[in-house]
C-alpha cells in the first residue's frame, strides 16, 4: 500500500480540528477556568490568612519562650515602624518582639531594651485585638488571656483568631468563645 505508514493511517489524510471540535475544547477549557477561578481566589486568601496568623503565634512562642530563657519579661505590640511600640496602632501594620526590661505596661519599647524581631504588616486584612500589648512572664504566663481575629473582605465568615490562655499558650479558633461568629468590623 503506497503511501501509508503504520497501521494503515493515510501520509495524505488532513491533521487538524474541524471547528465544532475546536468551539467543544474552547466550551471545556472556559467552564473549567470558570469553575476553578473563584476556589483558587478562595485558596489563595486562605494561605495569605493563614500565613499570617501561623507568624503571629511564632512571635507569641518567640515571647514566651524567651521570657523563659531570659528569666525576664518579653513583649509583644503592634507596631508601624518597626522600632517603637504603638498600642493604638492597628495590629495589621505589623508587630515587634522585645526584651521589657523595665517591664512596663503597656508595653514600650524603650532605649537599651533589646528589639528581637520585626513582622512586616498584613496588608490582606486587618486585626482586631483585646489587648494592646501583650507582655510575657518568666513562668509562662501572660497575665490576662487575649484574642487577635484575623479578619479580610469575606468578614467573619472567614475569619481566623488566635486565642492565648493565662499560661501563654496560644491556639488557633474559627469562633468566639460563646461558640458565635468572630469579630469583624
């Protein structure tokens, strides 16, 4: 058979896609785009919250765990410049781990106090806290119990909150503690 290669396919047969077939890819490829554009969105907020929250509890073992080492008192504050304490600042600007020496309260960063770590602000969101500082004791307290809601534009549907108990320890909660939705302005 003169001109056929294989198993029996024509060398001369036309390749390509008629244009029903090539309008049933383009159908295909737009409901699969269209259905999965919103779940990436959705996933991508998730790991940008989520990124945040999870660097807000390194900061709170950060504190907790050097105010042990150190047998003094370690603090954390929101910050917006990354070398001052400011407790009216917005949590979201970003925040500061620091060695208190004159254990002041609220906190302060204040000269010769040793400025451990600087966290960048969140700029997907915003922070909304029970306390303005948290200050963290040698013996793995923190004095008084704190929430900081993680909140973005879904609201408090979405939200994420950090919960820290008297002893320091912090864990992650999707609900306020009367089991309703977290605070979101």
């Amino acid at each position: 058979m003169a001109g056929t290669r294989g198993r029996g396919r024509s060398v001369d047969a036309e390749a390509g896609w008629t244009l029903l077939e090539l309008l049933a890819c383009l159908l295909v490829i737009g409901i699969v785009t269209g259905w999965g554009l919103p779940t990436f969105a959705t996933v991508s907020r998730n790991a940008a919250q989520t990124s945040r929250v999870n660097l807000f509890i390194q900061a709170v073992y950060l504190a907790r765990s050097e105010a042990i080492k150190r047998n003094g008192v370690v603090s954390l504050c929101p910050t917006s410049d990354g070398a001052t304490c400011q407790p009216a600042a917005d949590w979201r600007s970003g925040w500061l781990v620091f060695v208190n020496t004159d254990r002041d309260s609220p906190a302060a960063l204040d000269p010769g106090e040793q400025l451990l770590r600087v966290y960048e602000p969140w700029d997907g969101g915003h922070i909304l806290s029970n306390r303005s500082t948290l200050s963290f004791r040698p013996f793995g307290q923190v004095g008084v119990t704190a929430t900081v809601a993680f909140c973005d534009d879904r609201g408090a549907a979405a939200a994420k909150a950090v919960i820290i108990s008297q002893t320091g320890r912090p864990r992650i909660a999707t609900r306020s503690a009367s089991g309703g939705q977290l605070p979101c302005l």
